[in-house]
C-alpha cells in the first residue's frame, strides 16, 4: 500500500511562486511513476505533470500544455518525495493539487484513471 501526503499549497499573487511536496511511503520510491492533478470548483480533474521511475537516468517528464514552461515535476527518492514548483502563477491555476502514484506501469501517463493511489490534496489559490 502506498500512502502520499501533499503540502505546500497555500495563497499567492498572480507572478508569484509556490513548490509542492508529495511524501510517499509503502514500495520503494523509485519504483513507480508520480504525477501531479488538479481539480478547481466545478471542473473535472485535470492533469498536470508527470514524471516517470528513472530519475537516476534523468527523468523523463511531461506536462499539460496550459502549464508547460510555468510549472516544473521533479523527485527526490532520498527524500520519498515528489516535487511541483509552480511559477508565474494565475489565477486559473487555482485549484486542489492532488498527487497521484502507479505500481502497474514503468511510465507516467496523462490519465488519472491510470493511478491507483491518491493523496487527499493541498489547496493552491492565486490571487489577480
């Protein structure tokens, strides 16, 4: 059983900065693929980022065009911890940010039906 904690969410101001953190636990970190999703009020749950399990390897990642050169996925396996960090933040990247991790693919994927595990979220609400 693999069990994810997100943090770092909080209030910031259009332009302005934030990194999450997801901490695993349960198999071995570098063994399975991480991403990250988000939902806002009255919307269905997007995708984000992903990153896949050859972080040693360098990494290989994708993105959601909306945030594609704003937000950066990366992983620390000594940490068991899974990093957002989000910049040049609007107020459309309001949402609860959700990460997400796969014991039965060797590759992230852009579908939330792929991840079996879930964390409960961290609220992320920028500001204009």
């Amino acid at each position: 059983q693999v069990q994810l904690v997100e943090s770092g969410g909080g209030l910031v101001q259009a332009g302005g900065s934030l990194r999450l953190s997801c901490a695993a636990s349960g198999p071995t970190f570098s063994s399975y693929p991480m991403a990250w999703f988000r939902q806002a009020p009255g919307k269905e749950r997007a995708f984000v980022a992903a990153i896949s399990r050859f972080g040693s390897f360098g990494s290989v990642s994708d993105y959601a065009d909306s945030v594609k050169g704003r937000f950066t996925i990366s992983r620390d396996n000594a940490k068991n911890t899974v990093y957002l960090q989000m910049n040049s933040l609007k107020p459309e990247d309001t949402a609860v940010y959700y990460c997400a991790a796969t014991l039965r693919l060797g590759r992230a994927t852009m579908t939330s039906g792929t991840y079996e595990y879930w964390g409960q979220g961290t609220q992320v609400t920028v500001s204009s």
